[in-house]
C-alpha cells in the first residue's frame, strides 16, 4: 500500500481489493454453488470497505450517531467497537441526493442479496451478470478515481473459461421453474426494481454491463496480445461500431428481463384479467386497445419488434409475436377496474351503466409508468 495515506484507509483499501478478488473467484468458480449469492455477498463487502476508505481519506469517521438523553451526540458502539455505516449508508452520504447508475446498481444488488441470502437459485447467474460485472467494473474504476491508477485490480483479475455455448433442454426447463414457489418473490423483485428505473439509466452499462464474446482471429503476431477485448459501446467510434456490426455483434438498446420467464400470451392475459375483475367486459379487442394506449408494443410491422415496455411485454423473436408479464396483468387490472379509466380506454362504455361516460367527468387517464414518449 501507498505511503502516506492513514492506517484505517490502507487497511479498508486492502479489504476491498481481497474482498473484489474473492467475489470474482466465487463467481467464476464451476459447480452447483451459490453463484450470484456468493458474488452479492462479497462485492457488497468490498464496496463498503471502499467508502470507508474514501471518508476516512476525506477525514470523516464513517461510523453511526445517536442522541444520548442528558449526553448529546454519541456514537453508537457494539462491544466497545464503533458501528460503521452499511453500504446503504454509505451511498446515502457519498451520493446525497443524486441517482446515477452505479448507485442504482449496489442498492439493485443490496435488495437481491436481502431475497437471495437463504436460497438456493443458481438459474438466476445468467440474467444478472450484467449488474454483477458492472459492480466489479464501477468498483475499480471509483478505486482508481480515489486511489490511483496503482490501486487497479485488472492484473489480477481474468476472463473466465466457458464449457459450452449450449444451453441444455434441462437448464432451460429450470429458469421456468423460477416463476413458482419461493423463487417467485426474488423474480417479482428483479422485475419491479429494472421496470422502475429511468431509461437512461436502464440501458447504462454502469447499472448493467452487457458484452459478447467474439471470436478474435489474429493473423499478425502484433495483434494476437490479447484473446478477449472489452469494447465499450458508448465509448466506441462509428467505424469501431461499423466493425463489431459486421463482425454480427448485436447492440441491444433495450434491457429485456429474464427471457420469457413466466410470461403469458395475449390470451391468457385476457382470461387472467377477466377472473381478477368479474364483471367488466375485457376481450382481446379491449386488451388490443390498451397495449396500444400505454405503448406497451410497437404496432405491427414496425421495424423494430424488440422495443417494449419491458416490464410488461417482451417481444419473442422465434415466434416472431409478443408475451406479456405478470406485471402487465396487475396493471391492467388495477386500470379497468376504475370505471372512469375503463370508459376512456374502451371510448366512453362504462362497465356499470352501459352507455357514454357524463359529460361532465373529468377525462383524465394516468399513463403507465415509464411509458414510451
């Protein structure tokens, strides 16, 4: 560690850097182990030794307070030992009330690890990798930005191997069964907390890194140096980007959930919502209606199919049609369910009375959160 710098920032330092290291060996390591819980666990360890590193360095004591009655202003203290702040504490004070990515990102990781932390659900590794390698990612570069270039973790960290490019029957059957039992509340979670994010920081590679492995074909020793590249997409040139797009590199700009997990078809989102609101007509004529009011899905024929709202619908490019979320079904049900909402959509046929909503209500219908422009 540098010279200079203070006991208590060296010492967090090196528990953040171990702590960054061991989250990767747990990650990359093969076996049925807890991947991503493991990962979560130890990530969030390093990222809070990192804060504290930074507010000692800044001359701050990163540690809890309380009002004493008759004493004051003391700090709290468990077995003589200051209690120093969580990482949710910490990225209170570090980032006030600002919202980028990569503090979207820990609090995403924070709550998972608060579903996960007693379950065993490896199926989920492969939807999350993105917000797992962006954590490491936004680790190093804060690191770096604080500490210097010297601080860096790239040499001690690789690539890991692949086994397969298959995905087998059995792994595919497995993510399924994601959508029932205990598991389901960890899905529900996953869902809500991307489908509540901002579209900016959504597609930032700072919340979730996206990357694909590409074959690296070299035919000069000069550039055989490296087998695997990083190429950032926001930071790439239009001819970089002309290149990977021949090299058949896909760039998606909209984040999908866990492909089509639990999802259901146009008309098992009608009978769904037809036996949660009994009594109010909902076909599919109407459910066309309202995936066409909040902008759910493209129309038909539009060129690009994929972009959705992806907290209610995805678009499944085998079958070249759109599956709907659960999410979406609550949504629509809490929507048809206010008489006033459900004559607007349907264009003035209330569910009660049959007939023109009065003339003198107000025309008013909220439009879905995060709702495409």
């Amino acid at each position: 560690m540098a010279r200079g710098l203070p006991q208590t920032v060296r010492e967090n330092l090196e528990k953040c850097r171990a702590a960054a290291v061991a989250s990767v060996d747990a990650y990359n390591r093969p076996g049925p182990n807890f991947r991503t819980a493991h990962y979560i666990v130890l990530i969030i360890i390093a990222w809070t030794a990192l804060f504290h590193a930074i507010f000692y360095n800044r001359g701050r004591r990163p540690w809890y307070r309380r009002a004493v009655k008759g004493t004051g202003i003391r700090y709290v203290r468990i077995d003589g030992e200051p209690k120093h702040w969580d990482l949710s504490e910490c990225l209170t004070q570090y980032y006030g009330g600002n919202n980028p990515p990569e503090r979207r990102n820990l609090e995403f990781l924070c709550g998972l690890r608060n579903k996960i932390e007693h379950r065993h659900l490896p199926d989920l590794d492969a939807s999350l990798y993105g917000e797992c390698q962006s954590a490491l990612l936004n680790l190093e570069e804060l690191l770096v930005a604080e500490f210097g270039k010297k601080y860096a973790l790239v040499e001690q960290l690789a690539v890991s191997l692949q086994f397969s490019q298959i995905a087998p029957p059995e792994k595919r059957q497995a993510a399924k069964s994601l959508a029932r039992g205990a598991a389901r509340s960890v899905v529900e979670y996953i869902e809500r907390f991307r489908g509540g994010l901002p579209t900016e920081t959504l597609n930032s590679m700072k919340f979730a890194f996206s990357v694909f492995l590409v074959p690296k074909v070299a035919n000069r020793q000069s550039t055989a140096d490296a087998a695997v590249q990083f190429v950032r997409v926001d930071d790439s040139s239009p001819e970089e980007l002309q290149r990977l797009t021949r090299l058949n590199v896909l760039i998606r700009d909209k984040h999908i959930p866990i492909a089509n997990l639990d999802m259901f078809k146009a008309s098992q989102v009608v009978a769904a919502v037809t036996a949660r609101v009994p009594g109010v007509p909902f076909g599919m004529g109407v459910h066309t209606k309202a995936w066409k009011h909040y902008a759910a899905r493209p129309l038909s024929g539009d060129p690009h199919p994929d972009r959705t709202l992806s907290q209610y619908c995805v678009y499944d490019p085998v079958h070249r049609d759109y599956v709907y979320t659960q999410a979406w079904i609550d949504f629509l049900v809490k929507e048809i369910g206010d008489p006033q909402r459900y004559a607007l959509l349907t264009g003035g046929t209330t569910p009660a009375a049959g007939g023109p909503a009065p003339a003198n209500e107000p025309q008013v219908l909220v439009a879905a959160p995060n709702a495409a422009p």
